[in-house]
C-alpha cells in the first residue's frame, strides 16, 4: 500500500463519495475501492467521449461542450417523459 496525501476538503468530498455509494451497495467500501471506481468512471467516459469524437468528427476539440449539452437533453427529455407518465 502507498500513502497519498489530499487535502481535507478533497477527504471530505470522497468521504461523501463513499458514503452514498455504501448506501447503494448496501456493504462498507474503502478508499482503495472507491477510488479504483472513480478510476473506472473516468476512463469508461473519456472512451465514451473519443467515441462519440470517432462518429461525430465534426465535433472534435468541443467534446466537453457538447457533452454537457447532451446531458442537458437528456434531462430534459427524461423530465417530459416522467411529467408524460403521471
């Protein structure tokens, strides 16, 4: 094991992390855990995002931009489709 040091604000922040995601689990998870799962999150999405860069070319050097534009539809479509629903 390797000792890191963050600062307090940044444990707390992970701490937080951590206690939503043991709540979902239902189980304790560790530092070691939640961090390896923070590791994964960002890799799957920036290969998502250089997919979404290979099948929309035109796009390139904006992926953030539109990224958060996508989620934004996303949103909004979900909420129409709940208030469609009720």
């Amino acid at each position: 094991m390797t000792t890191i040091q963050i600062s307090k604000k940044t444990q707390e922040r992970l701490i937080r992390i951590i206690s939503d995601y043991q709540k979902k689990m239902g189980r304790r998870i560790n530092y070691d855990e939640m961090i390896e799962l923070i590791l994964n999150h960002y890799e799957v999405t920036n290969l998502a995002i250089k997919q979404f860069e290979g099948d929309f070319g035109i796009l390139k050097g904006k992926s953030e931009e539109v990224w958060i534009e996508l989620r934004k539809l996303k949103s909004e479509r979900t909420d129409k489709l709940e208030r469609l629903t009720k």
